[in-house]
C-alpha cells in the first residue's frame, strides 16, 4: 500500500502533513527572497543552505554536520545526496509531463520511489502537493524536505525564465 504525504505551500515555507492529516513538520525559509531555510525534525535540526552564487548548489545539514546536496544539472534534473542513519543514497529528482506537470523520484537504480503531484489551490493562490510513496519505499523527512525545497527553487526558476 502507498504510503501518502500532503505538502502545503505557506508565506514563508512549507508544511509536511501525514495521511491523517497529523503536522509532521514545517520548513521555514529565513526571508521571503531567501535560499537558506530550516526545520525541526524530531531530535534533530535540518538546514539547507546555498553552496554556491548561481543558486546550483545547496548543502544539507543536520544538527550543524553537512550530511547531503541538493545539485540541479544542465540536463533540468536534480541530484539529491542524503545521509541518513549512516547510509548514503543518491537520488535523481525529474519533472515529468507537460499538461499536467508533476515530479517523479528515483533511486539510484531507476526505481521510482516517490512522486509529487502538484495541485493549485485558487483560494490561497499557492500550490499543494500530493505526495504518493510507492510500497516498500523508505520516505524520512530528511528526503521529503529535501525534495521540495529542490520542487519550490524549480519552480521559481521555470517561472523567472518565462517572464
């Protein structure tokens, strides 16, 4: 069965509920035209921050300790570097479709482990997600937080080059 997760934008970031609706967490940017953001995770901090001046580059930190990337590629894909309990997984972050766009993610092997469906909500003039783990897929927040801050800097950068 898949595991299902809800990601709704908010002014300064984003929040990560679970399928019953229960907060997991909330992604707070430092300012409103900021790179860097934070988040609470249970016994631990997670900390994205720039690594480079062409908004390329991001590194992971949790609890202060560089623990992964965030690396957007020439071809319009996104490596994702994360190490999380001792073991570290590469992940490759790609937008699919043309009408209805939506993200896909895959582990180093090709295998889709997760995909995030967006969805425009008119009322608060800002985009949800839907995010659908596939079985027996492992989903930690690190990961979540990680793609959808990856998500958000896509889109910000698609629309600033359409303008």
């Amino acid at each position: 069965m898949k595991t299902t997760y809800q990601i709704k934008s908010i002014t300064s970031g984003f929040e990560i509920f679970d399928e019953k609706g229960t907060l997991l967490t909330t992604f707070q940017y430092e300012s409103l035209f900021s790179n860097n953001g934070k988040a609470e995770l249970p016994a631990r901090r997670l900390a994205i921050k720039p690594k480079n001046i062409w908004a390329s580059k991001f590194d992971i930190f949790m609890n202060g300790v560089d623990k992964g990337d965030v690396v957007f590629n020439w071809k319009g894909q996104i490596i994702i570097r994360i190490d999380y309990d001792g073991r570290e997984k590469i992940f490759l972050l790609k937008g699919r479709g043309l009408m209805n766009h939506h993200f896909i993610l895959e582990d180093e092997m090709g295998i889709v482990t997760m995909a995030f469906m967006p969805r425009f909500n008119w009322s608060s003039f800002r985009y949800e997600y839907q995010v659908e783990v596939e079985p027996n897929q492992e989903s930690p927040l690190e990961l979540l937080i990680s793609c959808q801050f990856a998500i958000n800097l896509y889109m910000t950068m698609s629309t600033a080059a359409a303008v």
